[in-house]
C-alpha cells in the first residue's frame, strides 16, 4: 500500500473512530437531558385536579358538550384555589375508531386544541390523557388493537409537536386495564417509541397495566427513555372511598356512613347494617387495618422508593372519595392524609374530580362554588386574583 493509500485510509478512518467514542458520550448527554427535564417538569405537577366528562367520560362528544363542559369561570377558579395543573381526559373515539381517523377528527382536533389554549391562558399547565372505554381496552388483547392504539398516538404526537413541551404532557392512558403487566410494558415501550419518532421533546406520562394502583406500579419496568414521568393512582381503602359505588366490587353497594378513621369498635353498628358474610369481613379488615394518616403514609412510601430506586419523577393522578354515601368530614380528613402524605414523600398528585360524585366543586345558581371543607383538605386557598 502506497503513502496515499495509508493515508487516505486514515481520512476515512479518522470520523469513524470519531462516531464510536463519541457516540455513547453523545447518547449519555441526551440522556441526562432527557431525564433532567422530566424532573423539572414533574416539579410543576405538585398540585392539581382531573377534568373528567369534558372531553371523556360522559358520552356526550358533541360539539356543543365540548366547547361548554368546563369554561373560562371553571378554569379561573382553579388556578385561583392554587392549582398548577389539570389532566384532562381525552376519548380516543373524538379523533379515530376502528383505526381510522373520525368523520369529524380534524373539527374535534381543533376543539382540543382550543381547549388545550384556554388552559394555558389561565396559567395551568395540561396533561392530555387517552381515556377510553372498556372496549377499546379489551381490544389491546389483539394485535390490531395495539396497532390502532399506536397508530393513535403517532398522529396525536405528530400534532403537538409543536405545542409548549414545558407545559403540555402526554399521558399514554388511563387505567390500561390489561390484566398481563408484561404485555402491556411491551405495549407502552411500543407506544413510546412511535411518539419519539414525531416528538422528542415532550414528557411522557407511564403508568403500570390493570389499574395503575400502588401494587401494579411496584411491578412495573420502566420504559427506556428517560424523558418520562410514571404515575399511579391512589383510592385505597376502597370499603371507605367507594362506599355505596354503583360499579366495581359487589361489596361496595352494602357500605353507607362508614366513617374515616375507624375502629372495630366505631363500625360497629354499620357491620351489624351488611347483610352479605364477605362485604362484612372486607369492612371489618378496614376497621382493624391501620387505616389513618401514618398508615396511608407508610403504605404510599413504597411508591416513593421505587421511584428512588428506578430514578424516575413520579406523581399519582387519581385519588379521591365518593362523596354521596360518605361522611363529609371523614372525606375531608381522607383527602387531607392522602394529599399531605403525597407531599411528604415528594409525590406530585391530581384530585379526582373537578366536578361530579368526587368533585371539588358543586354548582349554584349555574356557577362552580368550591367545596371549601375539600379545598383546605388539599391545602388550598382562594388567592383572590
């Protein structure tokens, strides 16, 4: 080999070598980016509120329903009890079924994005959440389920792109309902990937499969990218904050009054009122469970440490209580333990709901009144502004 020839090689060699060293360097800082934004984005979701039958949740997706649900009022009065952000769940029906896009996608975009303008004018920032119903969960069982599900967030990645990464978080779903974890893992690496090909600049919102509780996280893997905040949600003990809840357990139905916190002794009455053997027992494991503020704490601390062990933001976006079968200064006490824990143990969180059987307000005379017992249980106050 000639002079030239070695030295041409060199030329050609020289990027090359470059590219290996450099490139795990490279993917180490976007990295560290990546993860650096979460956490300061995740400290932005400290306190905020689910905005649950606007876009999702009542079956009314009509024009009218979605430009008049929640208004300009609705959104000032949040961010003046001190709130920073709302999640707002989104009907993926709104904008494709069956894989394809809707008849009316690009006018319920639009919408969305009014929506989406409204909020961050009333200086909150927003969590779009894929909210569907129980079909569309089931079909995550079949391939082409999941391929719609992609499908649907490439095109919703694809169009805020654009929009304020700071402000605007991308939630993969709620409550996946997927009984196998490592499916829907699978599932949620697959759909994270698809937004980062449209998007690398937004937070992405994880949670873990079935219902996103505390035990389901626990089990989770976390997804590779690094510009990801993980969540779970929070209603445990449920004899207490779905008393008398028309779905879900059959046990529910036989609870009324039952008071927070309670004792073997202070439920007396109320196990004497259960006629089923089974709903009685599950009411008399929450009066002898430890079921009060040191008991919710240590039980929400393991959620603290397996966001500490995965080094990973983590906020819970659902908690709450049914307030018509509840004792209203037990709700008020539940809320306050669950909400001051959270914040003890750093954990970001969202009240389930703005409005509704969980709701922080109430309406009167056509206008939203807060529930002021319920807002100083969340550590709230009227700034006046």
């Amino acid at each position: 080999m000639s002079v030239l020839q070695r030295k041409g090689s060199a030329v050609i060699l020289l990027p090359v070598l470059f590219f290996l060293v450099s490139a795990p360097f490279l993917h180490a800082q976007s990295a560290a980016r990546g993860r650096s934004a979460a956490f300061t984005r995740a400290a932005e979701l400290q306190r905020g509120i689910n905005l649950f039958g606007w876009f999702g949740g009542t079956g009314d997706l009509s024009a009218q329903h979605l430009q008049s649900f929640i208004t300009a009022q609705d959104l000032a009065l949040i961010h003046q009890l001190g709130l920073q952000y709302v999640r707002l769940p989104v009907d993926p029906r709104l904008l494709m079924q069956h894989g394809v896009p809707a008849h009316d996608a690009a006018a319920n975009l639009q919408l969305l994005d009014n929506a989406v303008e409204e909020i961050r004018a009333a200086h909150l920032a927003v969590m779009i959440t894929v909210f569907p119903d129980d079909e569309y969960k089931q079909a995550l069982q079949t391939q082409r389920g999941v391929d719609a599900f992609v499908l649907l967030w490439r095109t919703l990645a694809q169009h805020f792109a654009g929009h304020d990464p700071d402000h605007i978080f991308l939630e993969l779903m709620n409550e996946p309902e997927v009984q196998d974890p490592y499916r829907w893992m699978g599932i949620q690496a697959q759909v994270v990937y698809a937004i980062r090909q449209e998007d690398q600049q937004h937070t992405i919102i994880a949670t873990a499969g079935r219902w996103s509780g505390l035990e389901d996280l626990l089990g989770l893997e976390t997804v590779s990218d690094p510009n990801v905040i993980y969540n779970f949600h929070y209603y445990e003990p449920y004899q207490f904050t779905h008393q008398s809840a028309t779905w879900g357990h059959s046990d529910w139905l036989y609870y009324k009054d039952i008071p927070y916190p309670a004792t073997a002794e202070t439920i007396r009455a109320a196990l004497a009122r259960v006629p089923d053997a089974l709903a009685r027992y599950n009411l008399y494991l929450y009066a002898i469970g430890g079921w009060n503020r040191t008991g919710i704490q240590g039980r929400l601390a393991f959620a603290a440490d397996w966001a500490a062990a995965h080094h990973v933001p983590l906020i819970c976006n659902e908690f709450g209580a049914y307030r018509d079968a509840a004792p209203a200064d037990s709700r008020a006490r539940w809320i306050h333990d669950v909400r001051s824990s959270m914040e003890a143990l750093h954990i970001g969180w969202a009240m389930w709901n703005y409005k509704g059987d969980f709701g922080l307000v109430k309406e009167q005379n056509g206008l939203p009144v807060a529930d002021m017992a319920i807002a100083q249980a969340l550590g709230l106050q009227m700034s006046g502004k």
